[in-house]
C-alpha cells in the first residue's frame, strides 16, 4: 500500500501542542481524515483519529498494525507539515513584503 496523496487541511498557529490536522490516501483508493500534527516534549508526532468513550478514554478508529507502517506514515506525513509550515511562512514574509512596499 502506497500513500498517494498527502493534505494539510489546517495549521494551527498557537501555543498549544496540536500544530496541524492532516488527510491522506492510500493507492488513490481510500482516504484517512483527521490524523493530527502534535508538538510534546519538543518533539513532533502523529495522533490517529480516535473517539471518545463514555469512560473518558480514547480509542483510535484506525490505526497501523506494525512499527515500520507507523514510522514511514509519521515521516511522510511530518515532512509534508513541514513543507506546509515553510510555504506558510513564505506567503506571510511575501505579503509582509508587498504591504511594507506601499
């Protein structure tokens, strides 16, 4: 199975920990929405989508089976945040840029 589309769908530009929520393909065949970009113990990682039990926990909906299929999807899917962050930061400098420019 191949990831074959990867989208940051929001950043979040604040002080809390959660930095990003992200959608991404498998094989042009199935779409997983809601994979979150967290910043703990100044360390990026990925949260699946879960939900809420009546107890208080958390049970995530889908998840990867083993370590390698975890380690590659965090990486490709930290790298395309990344990607994100700098096109982000890029657009403000240009449009700090343009209205200094006036």
């Amino acid at each position: 199975m191949t990831l074959s589309d990867i989208k940051v769908r929001k950043l979040i530009n604040d002080d809390g920990p959660l930095k990003a929520i992200v959608s991404v393909s498998f094989d042009s065949q199935l779409a997983l929405h809601d994979i979150k970009v967290i910043c703990a113990r100044e360390r990026l990682f990925i949260v699946m989508p879960n939900r809420k039990n009546a107890d208080g926990t958390t049970r995530d909906i889908v998840h990867p089976i083993n370590s390698e299929f975890r380690a590659m999807l965090e990486s490709k899917v930290l790298a395309a945040y990344n990607d994100a962050l700098e096109e982000a930061e890029r657009t403000a400098a240009d449009a700090a840029a343009e209205s200094g420019a006036d």
